[in-house]
C-alpha cells in the first residue's frame, strides 16, 4: 500500500484522508495520539 502517483493535489488530498482515517482509528480505540516530534532546523554554513 502507499500514496503513489503523478498529481500533486490527489495526492495530497489522498494523504490528507490517510491522516483522518489514523486519527479516527486512534479515536475509536480510546488511544491518544503520539506527541507530535519535530526536529530543529540545522543551520546551513
């Protein structure tokens, strides 16, 4: 499985309704979602 293909914005929108669907998931499961992580931005010399 996975999000392939050429148009940029299906593509996104598909993403988009992957992302709902996992949350959805993790909602009817009485789960809460993972902490989000971001990594700092390094800086370019």
């Amino acid at each position: 499985t996975g999000i392939h293909g050429d148009d940029p914005v299906k593509l996104y929108r598909e993403l988009c309704e992957v992302a709902e669907d996992v949350i959805q998931h993790f909602k009817s499961e009485g789960r809460t979602l993972p902490i989000p992580y971001i990594r700092p931005m390094r800086k370019v010399a």
